[in-house]
C-alpha cells in the first residue's frame, strides 16, 4: 500500500497529505476517463477530495490494530482532547472497547477524579515508566512517554525508550501519525507539532536506540570475558 511505503519512508505527519496525493493522482491519469458512482465524470477537485478522505480511512484502519486502550483513549482524545469529560460517559464508551476506566488509571496515563475524567499530557506522565516492566502497556502510552522523553531529554533519552520497546515501538510511529491528523483536522495545533516531531526524530531515535544496544552488547561480552 502506498500509505505503508510512505510512512516507512518517515514522511512526516504534516506532509503526509500531500505526499499522499501523488499516487492518487497517478491512479486518476492512468485512465482517459474516470467515473463517479453516479457515471458522471469525476473532476481534479473530487479526486483530490477522494484521495484525502481515503487516506483518512486508511489511518482509522491501522486504528484496528491497536489495543483495546488505547483504541479508546484515540476515541476519547478526538472529542475532549486532554481536557475533562464526564465519567459515565468514558465508562460507555470503555465498555464499547472492551476496556475499563479503572483499568486505565492503574495504567497511569488516565486521571479520575470528582465525575470527571481527562488523558494525561505528556509531561504528566510518570518519569519512573519503564516498558519492560509495564504489565499494561499499551501503544498510546509509548507515543506519549516518547514524546515526554523527547521533550525532556532530546533524542538519546527517547532512545533509551524504543531500546527496551523493540518492534513494539513501530505501533507507536503509527498511531502518531493517526494522533498528528486528528489534530490537525481538530485544529489543535501544539499537540499536532509533538506528534509530528517525534515521527521526525525517529530515524535519529531508532539509529541511536540500536548503536546503545550495541553498545551494551559490547560491554557484557567484555564483562563475561573479565570473568573468565
């Protein structure tokens, strides 16, 4: 698909849109004529506008593979954002997705209080999180403890993270792209920006993430050989 092709490009977020349009249209030219549903003829205009909402469909089906968490923390973040919504509405919309509210405050990313409930931001997040020992740990809270670890520490420090993650970082390169769209439709532009600047870094993050592991590598089969 070429959405995949150009995400694993690392295009960022706030190109994607664009970059999308390049292949829609070389379908659109491939033919002397193009047709709606109606048999009318499609213009420029229409395809350009049935590119993007494609692409927006095909986002909201990387959504499918999400976990149950964090399917419904992109759910609740589309209509409150980080800001309060009422409990009893969360917890509808938790049992839709097959999750549970408590669930999701021991996991530390979502707060209860008074009748209301609101996602955490980044920097709210706790800075002792480590994913190995994360029994819940779901790709909404990876994007945003990156995202905390970036802005916080820069690139080495978000690479510690995707060290321990693994392939289970790539969920999270995903869903920012999902998060970078939704905000942007949304017009939410300084959470926009976090999401698209960590699909930026991340060539530099993966690149630094794998030379610490081998760094460490390194430094047990000096370790063991000292032993001997």
């Amino acid at each position: 698909m070429a959405l995949t092709h150009l995400q694993r490009g690392n295009i960022a977020p706030v190109d994607l849109a664009q970059a999308a349009i390049g292949p829609g249209m070389a379908v659109y030219t491939r033919y002397a004529k193009v047709l709606d549903a109606e048999g009318k003829p499609l213009s420029v205009r229409e395809a350009l506008a049935l590119i993007n909402q494609t692409l927006d469909e095909a986002l909201a089906e990387q959504e499918g593979d999400s976990d149950a968490d964090s399917r419904w923390a992109l759910a609740w973040f589309e209509q409150h954002g980080f800001a309060e919504g009422e409990f009893g509405v969360a917890e509808t919309l938790s049992k839709a997705k097959n999750t549970s509210v408590a669930g999701m405050v021991e996991a530390g990313f979502l707060e209860s209080k008074r009748g209301k409930v609101r996602l955490l931001r980044p920097r709210e997040l706790s800075a002792n999180w480590d994913p190995v020992t994360d029994t819940r740990l779901t790709a909404w809270e990876i994007v945003h403890h990156l995202i905390r670890a970036l802005e916080a520490g820069g690139e080495s420090a978000a690479a510690e993270f995707v060290a321990k993650l693994g392939t289970k970082a790539e969920a999270a390169r995903e869903l920012a792209y999902r998060l970078y769209g939704l905000c942007e439709r949304k017009k939410r532009a300084q959470e926009a920006l976090a999401y698209n600047a960590l699909v930026q870094s991340w060539p530099e993050i993966v690149r630094l993430a794998r030379e610490g592991v081998g760094a460490k590598q390194v430094q047990a089969a000096l370790f063991e050989e000292e032993k001997e």
